[in-house]
C-alpha cells in the first residue's frame, strides 16, 4: 500500500471522529450512519417542552441541589414519560475540579419513571419547598385525574398530596402541610357531569352558548358541558397545618387563574375577572394599536391581581388596574410571586394606575407594609409603525427571594428570541438594570452554573459551568452518533417591503450542488438555538425527516403584526420571496413547492394559496384559525368573542353589510376557487373539525383536490407519540407523494395512496 493511500484512509478516519454535534465519535470509513426517522425524533429526551423553550432547570433555595426536568416519547406504551432528577450541587463542583474523573456524578435521587406520567406534567410551574426538602408538581397515574405532587428528597419517593377525585390546575406551596390549589371536583367536567340523569332534558335554552357548546357539550376543551349547567368553576382550596378548606367570595367559588400564597400562609395574590369594568378604564388604557381586536370595553371581560385574606375571605385590588391582555397589550406570564420576607409582591406583566405611570404593561414590586407600587421597567416589545406591540410574553421573580433583585426575561420577535435582565433597586427606591444576557432567568449560585447545551446542529446536553470550565453531565442522545442529521443553517433574506426575516434551512441530506430539490416551507416560529428536529412545534411538521428524504426544508420565523389586515399578506410575502431567493440560488425545483399551515398560520397558508404568485405543489392546515366565515359564526359566544374581535380587525368588521366586500378580497375562505395545490386538511378533534370543515367541504364539492383527517385527540402541540405518528407521519406521506412521487411500501397505508391518485384525476361535474 502507497504512503499517499494510507494518509488518504487516514484522513478519512480522522474527520470521522467528529460527530454532528461536535463531540467526538470513532467511526470506520466503511460504517455509515442510518437515516433520520420519525421514531428517532419521538423517541429523543428533551430538557424543554415538545413546544420549544429552554430547559426546566431548578436550584433549591438553599443553593445545595438542582431539580433537573427531562422528556421523551415511548412508542412502546404510547405516552410522553418524565424524568425528575436531582444532583447534589458539591458533587457537580467536585466533578468539575478532577479533570481526570471520567465519570459524572449520578443524581442522588431520579423520581420513577413509574411514578410520573407524562401528558399533564407542568414542569414549568414545579416548585421547592422553601427548606429545600422536596419538589412539588402536578401530573398524574395511568391517566387519572391531575394530582399535586411532591418528589421528597427526605424519602427518595414520590406521594399525592391532594385527593385523587379532584382535578388539579395551579398551586403553590410553602410545606407538606401549608399549600392552595385551584380543582374541579370529581364529576363537575364532561360526561361525568351527567351521571345520574335517567334521561336529557326535553330542551335547552341555548342563548348565550357557542356552537361548539351546543354541539359538543362534551368535549374536553371546548364544550364545558354547556348543555347541561352553567360551566363547572374551579374550587380553590387551601391547606393550614395540613386542614383543607374552601376559599369562597359570598358563598360563591374563588376561581383564580395564577396565584402566590404568601410565606406566612395568611394570603393570596391572585388574578380574578373585574365583576364590573369602571368607565374610566376604557380611557385610561387605550391598545397599542388603534384597531387592535382586544382593548378595554364597558361591559366586557378584564382581570385584575388582588390580594385574599385567607383568614376573612376578603379581596382587595392591588393595582386597580386590567392585565395587560385586556387591554391589547398581548399576553405575558402572569404567576406573581413574594419576597422571602413577605414584605413585597412581584407581578410580572401588568398595568397600573398612576399618574405617573404610563399605561403600558411593566414588571411591578408592591410593598405590602408601605402600600407601594412600583414599575422595575416598562414592557416595550418591537413595535411597527402603526405600534403594534409585539412582546408575546415575560416571567420575572425575586432573585434569591430579595426584594431588592428582580429578574426579567422577555420572549418577543418573530425568533421568539429569550432576552433576559436583572435589576436591583437602588437607594433612590428607582429600579436599575445590572446584568443583559440572551439567556434565561437564572437564579443559580454566583459561580456554578448548570445548563442544557444545545444548539441547531447541537443535540441537548445537561452541562455543569464554572468561569470558563464546562463539563458534561448528561448526554440522554447518544444514539444520534450513530444517525445522519444532515445540515442546517440560519437563513435570512428581505421581502418586496424591505422587511428583513429570519429562518432555518434544512439542507437534503446527501446535497449534490448543481442540483435542484424540492422545498417545503414549515411556518409558525424558528429558535436558532435550540435543538428541534422538527423545525419547531412538532404538530404536522418534520424538518430532519423531509431533509433525509431529499428535501429543503425552511422553517420560517413569524414577525408579522397580528389582528391587523395586513397580517397575513406580509407572512404571504416572507414566503415567496424566500422561495423566490432559494430558487435564484440554484438550489430549489420552482415547480416543487410544498407549505405546511399549522395553527395561526393556517390562515397564511391559505392566503398564500389564494395570493401568492409561487406554484405550490402541495399544501397542509393542521387544527387551525383560517379566517373564514364559518369560523366567525362559530366563534360567536365563544371565550369571550376573542375570535370574532380579531376577525373584526382583520377584516376590517363583521361579514355583513358594507364590510362584507372587505371580506371578500381579506378571506381565503372566499376564494378558495383560486387554490389549486392539494391540500390536507387535518382537525384535532371534532371541535377543531368545526373550524376546519368550511375550507374542506369547499373544495371537496368543486372537486379540488383535498383529503380530510381528524385525529382522536385534544392535543394542539402534539406530544403523544401515536398522535405525532398520524400527525408528523402522515405529513411526511403526503408531501413525499406529492413532490417526489413517493409511495410508502407499507401495506396498512394502501388505502391511503389509493385515496391520494384519485385526486390526481380531473373531476367532472
């Protein structure tokens, strides 16, 4: 063998050790790496949330342990399963001083699998108790009813603490026997609601009632059992020294939304709905936007913090103020929360009244003693220039319980991007910011930090820091060593309007320059830094799937400004011109274009179909808004008209009348005539199928072709592995018959192909 052919073998050996993440990987010439498949992507753990966001990491108060959240998809018993696992902070610190121990520390206790169950789990709001002794959380039992639950560090177990009757929604704690809850007691919701009945009522009154209500008075999102009696509230319940007792306003439930119990037990900071909204709100928190859909009205729906004494049953406003959702301003993360001392409240995203206030949503601090209020800083999220305040939402808290430090993170732009602040309050009693990151809020030891690394091509890896000193402490994904990711990049470009946009490209893998691929476009949202092999939201979407089977696949950002009319012509515009300036660059077939709608982008999708100057190939709208006609009927009544108010501004008013001739050029719904492009129309559930049903039947009767799936579930972000199998899978399916000709081999899937190349013959009348 020549010197040339072994340095050759060499070198081909030596790139090989690089894995797609960057951690090394001894690989032979001759092994090659298995595509990437659906199961792989359902079966990956993750630190966040099958929707995006960074990790769930949590020290204890005392500084001596982190709580560590992490998921994943079991296609062998078809569930989400959760791990909760805890390290000792001395041992991290340890492992990161000895260079030369190879091995991390284990947790000292990992909550069983066979404990926590994954579907409700709220990660996001789990708590320590104060004396850092233990974890509490809700989830629940082989499908049972949501329970509050506390992972005991003492014990090294998990137990209920709530009955299992109850169906728990929020909570806070302070110990094992001091801690409030908000419930539906056992058969208030749905079906159950009923037993007993020996038969319907002869009739119903149904004003007042959606048609979702009517109709489906069962379902489990929607329905609320409007049929068959007023809409079950939630109890609050409190426990004093481990005695439970009902927190009731005039003999009537409390049922607050978010809400912190003070550290002495005696109270609540809570949101509850304003009984009645004073005139003089309408004019002193004006929307940001002059036609926004949501603002102040007399007589319509606003909330308020307050604060409950536990012990009188009284409640006492403590801004005399609407949140920031009531008035336009979006929502932000509402969970209040104390300081240590109990001396001061904080609350994350509201409005105050004061005149030297200005009526913008900002992050206050209430000293209950001095009966102060106070802004840390005003929420200003990006803005255009009829002032459309883009801030989607903000979590902020005490750092260290210190009323004195508080820490903000704000997610705004069409990245959804994690901007993070801390401010300390100075001798002036004025709020100052000390500290800017992009990353989340952090209330971890000066010195050691733990955090998930990850990026696009990054997999998720728990890290322990120290200055500039990382190591690894858990890498759940090893078998990706073993799989082809292919490439992605961040890929921006300017629309028509100089409009400059963001998103990720995913390459083909195996990508030959010089040739042309098909290009799907996977809309609703693109976090660059984080590990999504999705794309993002794994509902109908599936970036690496479509990249292994030789597409393009761009996952764009969302920035356009909502519930105004030119809302989804400027999402129409970042698509085409990105497929536009893909096909410019030699890399995408212009006449293999797919696009994937999946909740509020289903209506730029189909504005996209009915507009867009790009031949789509193939198209997808999964549970969405579509901005139809039919959907403004069946919003009526419906979660405080939200729908219909957007539509109203989007549309320029209602259907009727002299707006009616706006509708008609706004409204995919109106000009369906113009799609061509299949399309798959997919429902979750039959109160989604309601929405969905005007845009399908449509095309259906003018013999388009269109096919119509409904999945079997109440999950909009899909995290069922069999739902993400029909969902995920089925778009694949479809994109891949319609822009490479694809057929699956598999027999069960025949019927479905044979439903498809029927669409593909003209129709006649």
């Amino acid at each position: 063998m020549s010197i040339t052919r072994v340095f050759v073998l060499l070198l081909v050996f030596v790139i090989s050790i690089a894995s797609v993440d960057g951690a090394p990987q001894v690989t032979s010439p001759q092994q090659a790496r298995k595509p990437f498949t659906l199961a792989d992507e359902i079966g990956l753990t993750l630190f966040g949330t099958q929707g995006g966001g960074p990790g769930k990491i949590l020290f204890s108060p005392d500084k001596k342990y982190v709580a560590v959240w992490s998921e994943r998809g079991r296609l062998d018993v078809n569930r989400v399963e959760d791990s909760l696992r805890f390290y000792r902070c001395e041992d991290l610190a340890e492992f990161l001083k000895r260079a030369e121990s190879t091995k991390a520390p284990l947790p000292v206790f990992e909550a069983s699998r066979s404990e926590i169950y994954g579907d409700s789990i709220d990660a996001e709001h789990s708590r320590w108790l104060p004396d850092s002794s233990g974890l509490a959380f809700t989830g629940n039992r082989l499908a049972g009813p949501t329970q509050l639950f506390l992972a005991d560090l003492r014990t090294k177990t998990v137990h209920p603490l709530t009955p299992i009757g109850e169906a728990v929604n929020s909570f806070d704690v302070r110990d094992r026997e001091h801690f409030a809850y908000t419930a539906y007691a056992h058969g208030e919701r749905g079906a159950e609601h009923r037993e007993g009945r020996a038969e319907p009522p002869v009739a119903i009154v149904g004003t007042g009632h959606s048609l979702t209500d009517l109709l489906l008075p069962d379902d489990e999102l929607f329905g609320k059992d409007a049929l068959f009696g007023t809409r079950a509230p939630r109890h609050l319940w409190v426990v004093v020294n481990g005695k439970r007792v009902e927190v009731k306003d005039e003999k009537r439930p409390v049922d607050p939304d978010e809400f912190a119990l003070s550290p002495d037990g005696s109270s609540l900071v809570a949101i509850l709905p304003v009984r009645e909204v004073p005139s003089s709100w309408v004019k002193l928190y004006p929307p940001p936007a002059p036609l926004s859909a949501y603002r102040i009205r007399q007589g319509g729906p606003a909330h308020q913090f307050v604060r409950i004494d536990l012990k009188t049953g009284s409640i006492q406003s403590l801004t005399n103020a609407p949140m920031d959702g009531d008035a336009g301003w979006g929502r932000g993360y509402w969970h209040p929360s104390w300081s240590n001392d109990g001396s001061a409240v904080l609350l994350p995203s509201t409005l105050l009244q004061s005149a030297d206030t200005p009526s913008a949503p900002c992050v206050a601090v209430l000293d209950i003693t001095a009966g102060t209020r106070k802004c840390v800083v005003v929420l200003k999220g990006p803005t255009d220039a009829r002032g459309y305040h883009n801030l989607f939402a903000t979590e902020a808290f005490f750092a260290g319980g210190n009323k004195d430090r508080v820490i903000v993170t704000t997610i705004g732009g069409g990245d959804l991007s994690y901007h993070t602040v801390e401010y300390r309050r100075i001798s002036s009693g004025d709020w100052r910011p000390i500290v800017q990151s992009g990353d989340v809020p952090s209330d971890q030891g000066e010195d050691l930090k733990i955090v998930v690394d990850e990026g696009l091509n990054r997999r998720p890896r728990l890290v322990v820091r120290q200055g500039q000193t990382s190591r690894v402490i858990w890498d759940p994904n090893p078998q990706l060593d073993k799989i082809e990711l292919g490439a992605a990049r961040v890929y921006t470009w300017k629309d028509n309007e100089g409009r400059s946009w963001k998103g990720g490209l995913y390459e083909p893998v195996g990508y030959k320059r010089g040739e042309r691929y098909p290009l799907l476009i996977q809309t609703h949202g693109f976090r660059e830094n984080e590990f999504r092999p999705s794309g993002l939201y794994p509902t109908a979407s599936a970036a690496r799937v479509f990249a292994a089977a030789g597409m393009f696949v761009l996952q764009v950002a969302d920035k356009c400004p909502l519930y105004l009319p030119e809302e989804a012509p400027c999402a129409v515009s970042g698509y085409d011109s990105a497929a536009k300036k893909l096909v410019s660059e030699g890399l995408v077939d212009p006449e293999n274009i797919g696009i994937i709608g999946f909740s509020r982008t289903c209506f730029y999708v189909l504005k996209a179909l009915t507009t867009s100057s790009l031949h789509f190939k193939a198209a997808s709208i999964t549970d969405g808004f579509e901005g139809n006609y039919s959907q403004y009927i069946s919003q009526i009544d419906l979660s405080n008209n939200d729908g219909t108010r957007q539509l109203d501004a989007m549309m320029g008013g209602p259907p009727f009348g002299e707006h009616l001739q706006q509708w008609f050029k706004r409204s995919p719904g109106f000009n369906l005539d113009k799609v061509s492009a299949p399309l798959l129309v997919v429902a979750g559930g039959r109160a989604s199928l309601l929405d969905m049903w005007e845009t399908y039947a449509v095309l259906h009767h003018f013999g388009k072709p269109s096919d119509l799936i409904i999945l079997n579930n109440y999950e909009h972000v899909m995290t069922n592995p069999g739902s993400r199998l029909v969902s995920q899978g089925g778009s694949v399916d479809w994109f891949r018959f319609w822009l490479q000709g694809y057929e699956d081999p598999d027999p069960a899937k025949a019927e479905q192909y044979g439903r498809w190349k029927k669409l593909r013959q003209p129709c006649c009348d």
